[in-house]
C-alpha cells in the first residue's frame, strides 16, 4: 500500500484538546482523536469547538486521523 492511501470521513469537533489535537465524532458516531494537518498550520486555519471537518483517517489506525479541510 502506497504512504498516500488514506480513508476521508467528515465529522464535528468534539473537544478541543491541549497540543493542537482534537477529539472528533464521525458522522458514523465513532469518536477519532486528531490533529490539523501541515497545509492548515501553514495557513494557520482556526478550528473551534463545533466545527465541520474533513479527516484522513489511516486504514490502519481508525483511531486517530488528520483534519486535511474545515467544512464551511
């Protein structure tokens, strides 16, 4: 499997947690722990409690995830 395969889900932030990491529930109700990915860093894209979001979640891992887009 090539490192770029990943899984998009979309959910709502949760909990905003200390470190930039974010609990967030799936539209499926499962609950990933995640952080923001480089590109949202770089453009310093704020996500707060509540918002709409985008995750690239590892097949490997379904636990944890990326946010990669604030949906608005």
């Amino acid at each position: 499997m090539a490192k770029q395969e990943h899984i998009e889900l979309d959910g709502v932030v949760e909990e905003v947690l200390a470190g930039g990491m974010f609990r967030v529930r799936l539209d499926s109700g499962l609950v990933v722990l995640s952080h923001l990915a480089g590109k949202m860093r770089k453009f310093r894209i704020r996500i707060v409690l509540g918002d709409q979001v985008r995750l690239a979640v590892s097949p490997y891992d379904p636990t944890r995830g990326r946010i990669i887009y604030r949906i608005k």
